[in-house]
C-alpha cells in the first residue's frame, strides 16, 4: 500500500505511551490512545503538541490487571523505567482526530475497540474529572527497521512528549491496517459514540 506523501522521512519527536498499547496499535489491535496529562506536564495538563510522532513505548505502569485476559500475553515485563538503558522504537503515528470524553456512558462505546480493561479507562477518565479524557485517533504505522536508542536522563520522568536527540528514519513504514479497515472501525467507532450519547 503506498504511505501518504504527507508522512516525513525522519522524526525526532516521541510520546510515551505503554509498551503494549504500542504493540496493540502496531498490530492494529486498536487505533486510539486515551491521554489526560502527566505528574510533569506543564499545569499536569495533557496538550497535544505534535500530529506526528513515533511511540517511546514505556513499562513503568503496566499491569496485567489493567489490560482485559486476552491481551495478558502482550506484556513483556514490569521494569521500572528508570532502570532502562535502551528502548526500541518501532511505531510511528499520524493524529487523524481528537474527540473529547466527557461522559463517563462514552466508555461503553469504546469498550469493543480497544485492549484494556473496563476499569482502566474509567480510572483515567475520573482522574481530574473536571477535564475530558481525549480521545487520540491515530493512523499507526510499524518501521519495517526498528530503532534501538540508549535512554538519556532527559527522556525519563512521567511527562509525555519525549524530543529525541537524534532524527529516526521512518521511510519504511507498513501501515497497521489497510485504508479500508482503518476507515471501517474509524465509522464503527463514531457510530457506537453517537448511539452512546443520545441515549443520555
């Protein structure tokens, strides 16, 4: 399938985002990230910051208890992120949409489209209630080379964006899902949000 012409040859920029929700949407498993703010976020506010991004994948809140059974095997380990020298870097995302949560009922709908429990995204939604959760869409693609890079100080922490000291090639992409598929969850995705919505 040819990549979109809009998509760069290399990036530096990565978000953190949890080792298997990164393998979920690399396999298409998925095609949303749940995003709130972190402890050292500017205001611990989530701000989207960049469209395009390649997921730092992290391992220092995971648990299997968060994920629904199926999806146990996807963890590969519990590592405190502070003791990681070096991270892989394999998927590259393209923001499609942002749609804010603000109900709690939305969950319900999302819940057939996704891999983590039904009490995770509940968890993140009544953390800060006053804010929304944002929904991220996104259009995932796996390098067909991934990336090993050695963990610096100013990569750690719980904040999200990471600006990588170096650019990664990302001129061999696979997209994770055709645009046929992609397009059909996409649509599946705003009918059950719809259906969710007006029933309140």
């Amino acid at each position: 399938m040819p990549i979109s012409p809009k998509l760069p040859t290399s990036s530096n920029i990565g978000l953190k985002e949890w080792s298997v929700t990164s393998k979920a949407l690399s396999q298409g498993e998925q095609i949303f990230m749940l995003r709130k703010g972190g402890i050292r976020e500017d205001s611990r506010h989530f701000k989207i910051e960049h469209r395009q991004f390649l997921l730092y994948p992290g391992v220092f809140h995971e648990g299997t208890s968060l994920l629904k059974p199926k999806y146990h095997s996807l963890i590969s380990g519990t590592a405190n992120e502070d003791f990681i020298e070096k991270i892989t870097l394999s998927v590259f995302c393209e923001l499609i949409e942002t749609i804010d949560i603000s109900q709690e009922n939305q969950l319900n709908a999302l819940d057939p489209f996704h891999i983590w429990s039904k009490s995770f995204p509940v968890k993140r939604f009544k953390w800060k209630p006053r804010q929304p959760l944002k929904l991220m869409i996104v259009r995932a693609y796996r390098l067909n080379q991934a990336i090993t890079i050695p963990v610096i100080p100013v990569y750690k922490g719980c904040k999200s964006w990471v600006e990588l000291v170096e650019n990664i090639k990302i001129n061999d992409l696979e997209p994770a899902l055709s645009d046929k598929t992609f397009s059909s969850v996409l649509a599946k995705i705003h009918d059950n949000l719809k259906t969710q919505t007006s029933r309140v």
